[in-house]
C-alpha cells in the first residue's frame, strides 16, 4: 500500500486558517495535558520569542489523514494534545488581542459566501469515553473571571486558565500584540499528512507513519481502533449512548481480571475464526478485525459484537477462578494451571473456545478434554511453530464439535525426550506431580531446585566427576511447593521450609536431602520419567 504522503512545514498561522478543519476522532485517548506541559510550552514559546525571535520556534510533528471524501476534515492521528492546547492558548491570546482576525479564524473557521449559518470550530472532537467534546465548547466559550471558585473542574479548564494568569502577567512588561504576531507567524509544526479516496485507508496509511516516527507518548492501541469502529457502528443505529456505557462496563470487568481489551479481542478472534473455519496462519489482530472479510465489524451488529466480548470476559474469568480455586473444583484446577503454565497462549485460547462453545460447566467433559489438551500441548514441546498448526486445526474442530479424538504420536517418545524440557521445564514439574496418585490440586504454588549450582560443593563423593550444570535443570532436581520460598533459601533452611509442605512427594526429598547422593537424584529422575512416559504412551491407564 503506497502511503501518498505530503510533508510540509507550516506556521500556526497557515496550520490554523482556511476552511479545514482538525477532527480527534473517536479511538483517541481523552485530552491528558495538565499545568506541566502547559508551563513547558509556554516557558519555551516566551524564551524563544526573548532570545530568538527571528529563527522562530518549532513545535514538532503532527500526522493526519485526509480523505477525499470529506477534503476539508482532517482526522488527527498524533498530535491531539498539542492542537487542544494550542487552542486554548490563542483562545486566551484572542481576550487580549480581541481585534485579531486571524485568532479568530483561527478557533471558528470562517464560513464565506456560502455559509450555511452554522459555526464550525477550527477543532473538533469526536473522544466520547470522557465529555472532551462538552470540556472544549465550555472552555473556548468562558468569559475569563478572577472569581473562579468550583469552575476547574476539567483539565481544558484548568489549563486555559493557566494560560490567562500566566498570559496576563506576561503582558505586563511585554507587547502582546507583538507576541501573537510572533506566535502565528514563527511559530511552526510539521503536518506528515496522507490522502486516500476512502477514509479507512486514509487513517491506515497515517497511522503506519504514526507506528514509524512516534517517540513520544503511546502508540494507538489496536482497541482504540476497535472501540471506534464499534461506536460509529452504535451511531447509524442512534445508540451511541448505550455503547459508551456499555464499552465502560467492558473495561470494568477486563480490568477486574487483570486482561487489557486487546486481550479479549485476541480470544475473540480466535472463536470468530473456528466458527469460519480459517487453519491458516494468524493476521494481525487490527488487521484481521478491520480487513478481514470475516470480521465480525463487516457481518454483525454493534450489539451482538459487544455479547460476544462479555461471554469472552465470562470465559476468561471462569479459567482464572477454577486455577485458584482447587477446594471447589480440584481434579479440573490441575489440569487449568497446567494449560495456564505452558509457555504460549495457543493452549489456553484453545480452551477458552472449548468454554466460549461449551458453557461454563465443571463436569467429566471438560476435564477430559482438559486432560487431553495438557497431554496433547506438552508433547509438542515448548517452540509455538511446532504447536500453531496443530492448535489452529483443533480450534476449528472444538467449534464444531468433533475435537473427541486427539491425535498422539507417542511413539517417538524416549527417556532423552524426558529428561530436557528447556522453557517448560516448571511446567512438567507441576506435571509430575499432578501425575502423583491422590495428590490434590495445590494453590498457590511455587517452583524450586532440590540443588542449586551454589549448593554442588556440599554434594557428597558420588557427583565427582560430574557437571552438576547438566542435571540442575532436570526434572530430578526439580520440585513444586505449596508455599512460596526464597530462590537463594540455604539447604538447612530449605529442610525446615520442607516440613510444612503437604506435598506427599516432599517428604520423600526430605528425608533424602541429608545425603543427596548421585544415586538418588538418579532414582527420582527415573521414576518422574516413568510417570510421563505412561502418561503419553498409555492415555488411557492414567
């Protein structure tokens, strides 16, 4: 895609005249300046107009988009904050230079000839999470009074407000006839804007220079975008009211389980793309949801859209309560935090499709579809290129309802395959010892070495000749613990820590660690070996 991009630097005089006009549209974040920046620029607009009145004074970048549609808006992909304030500053310039033409048309757009009678801001914002839109048009209407008791309830008033005490002191010993002068004709911004006939394309082409260029503040999150698209969805339908509280609640409940809505989209996807089927490779998440065909934005009310992110939520909720929940639900926690701790998220959204299609319900099913998802994902090992085609397969299969059978390959397994698991070396010792008989699920837990390379020293005859370094790592060496510990916890504080543990298998390393001799490591990393070896060659004997 060409960018079709023009790039020419301008004075505010020449930024803020004409019959444009600078829309914010509705996926940014609400106007964030306070009194800091406000004071920088101003500090920096007045040195320069003292000390280098005639090189004149940059301001940086801004990007927008343009879109032959609607020539003569401008949406603002970056640089909302500086136009917002910029505005309220020529608005308070405006009071004491009140003959000024060019700030007046500067804050209105002039109308001409044929004007419809309306008047039209030079700035307009279209963010709807908070009353940006209200907070402008009160602060560029308020009739600046000493008497402002209760008034600053807003950061555009607050700010505006600055800038009349800060301008009306400034005029004391200065011109400021001669200041605005200075501001509107050497003062100066950068607009990178590009142009397409559609409007969509357009923003796109703007926010790939904006990704590029930006080294100030956040980029644009992909659910800014979301949240846009779905807003201007509820507008045609005249709901926007009821989307903005809605959206609100989605962030609620997204937040209260610690997930961005980034994240809900990402599952979201994942359950829009088994119910079509797609086994492909994955897109980007904006562009999956903003060009993709089967984006729901393209084939589904703003509504049933926001239903489905709840049952997201809903889903993602319940994984995270059984994980910490072993009293209630035990045999279906082990096999949660076992998906939980697998080194990506194709297990874990795998499930949450499985509960999205199947409903929330803790029963024989789920745990053993559960069971058979650890078996099948920690198999695969821990590199996401090996597992991804496999899980893209299943999802599609979990939606349709024909995920019965998991395919194993367990024939390949060898005690070489058992002994290094690399990145999911905790979670295949949470792993043996869920394969334990009678061992209930445990939360919270924590994963530790029986040795660690600072204890080798202490280790008795039978590890000479050894690189303790290759068996650090190993299963046999490894252990899980109903508490929390310290990682650097010395050996004789790790034996009164062990006491208290109500894991049967730590009492066994207890009663050893005395004479942790080669041979016992041996025998422990033997038998953990068999646990796994019966649990993916005989599924069915477990």
């Amino acid at each position: 895609m060409a960018l079709s991009l023009t790039a020419e630097q301008k004075t505010i005089f020449e930024m803020f005249s004409g019959k444009d006009q600078y829309v914010i549209p509705p996926y940014q974040r609400a106007y964030s300046w306070g009194q800091d920046q406000c004071m920088e620029l101003f500090e920096d607009l007045k040195k320069a107009y003292n000390e280098n009145k005639s090189e004149g004074y940059f301001l940086g970048n801004i990007v927008l988009a343009r879109s032959r549609v609607e020539k003569n808006n401008l949406e603002v992909v970056d640089g909302q904050q500086r136009l917002t304030t910029l505005t309220l500053l020529m608005q308070v310039l405006l009071y004491f230079d009140d003959e000024n033409r060019d700030l007046t048309d500067a804050i209105t757009i002039p109308e001409g000839r044929r004007g419809s009678g309306k008047e039209r801001k030079r700035l307009k914002t279209n963010v709807f999470i908070e009353k940006d839109a209200k907070y402008l048009e009160e602060s560029l209407s308020l009739v600046f009074s000493e008497n402002r008791v209760n008034s600053l309830d807003n950061r555009f008033k607050k700010n505006i407000y600055y800038f009349y005490d800060v301008v009306n002191e400034f005029s004391q010993e200065n011109d400021v006839h001669d200041f605005v002068d200075f501001f509107l004709s050497d003062v100066s911004l950068l607009p990178i804007q590009t142009e397409d006939e559609d409007p969509d394309k357009a923003r796109e082409k703007a926010l790939k220079i904006f990704e590029t260029i930006n080294n100030r503040g956040l980029p644009l999150s992909d659910s800014d975008i979301f949240k846009a698209r779905l807003y201007a969805m509820a507008l045609n339908m005249g709901k926007q009211d009821d989307f903005i509280a809605e959206w609100k609640r989605l962030d609620e409940e997204a937040q209260a389980i610690k997930q961005s809505i980034n994240d809900i989209f990402r599952v979201y996807s994942q359950v829009v793309r088994g119910k079509e089927g797609v086994k492909t490779n994955e897109i980007g998440l904006r562009e999956f949801f903003t060009q993709s065909e089967i984006s729901p934005f393209k084939t589904t009310l703003y509504n049933e859209i926001l239903r489905d992110l709840f049952k997201v939520v809903q889903t993602i909720r319940f994984f995270l309560t059984v994980i910490e929940d072993p009293g209630e639900y035990n045999e279906l926690t082990k096999w949660f935090q076992l998906i939980h701790e697998y080194t990506n998220q194709y297990p874990r959204n795998t499930l949450l499709v499985y509960l999205y299609r199947n409903g929330l319900v803790n029963d024989g099913a789920l745990v053993d579809f559960s069971k058979n998802l650890v078996r099948f994902s920690y198999f695969q090992g821990s590199a996401a290129s090996r597992i991804k085609s496999h899980i893209y397969d299943l999802i599609v299969r979990v939606t349709k309802g024909t995920h019965n059978e998991f395919n194993f390959s367990s024939d390949k397994v060898s005690i070489d395959d058992l002994m290094y698991f690399g990145m999911l070396k905790k979670a295949f010792s949470l792993l043996v010892l869920y394969l334990e008989p009678n061992q209930g699920a445990v939360y919270p837990y924590s994963f530790h070495k029986i040795v660690h390379p600072r204890d080798a020293k202490l280790l008795d005859d039978s590890w000479k000749g050894k690189d303790f370094k290759e068996y650090v790592d190993t299963l046999g060496n490894m252990f899980v613990l109903d508490f929390d510990m310290l990682r650097d916890t010395s050996l004789d504080r790790k034996r009164r820590l062990l006491q208290k543990s109500l894991i049967n298998g730590n009492k066994e390393i207890l009663e050893n660690l005395d004479s942790w001799t080669f041979e016992v490591y041996q025998k422990r990393q033997a038998a953990l070996q068999d646990k796994l070896r019966l649990f993916f060659e005989k599924p069915n004997e477990d």
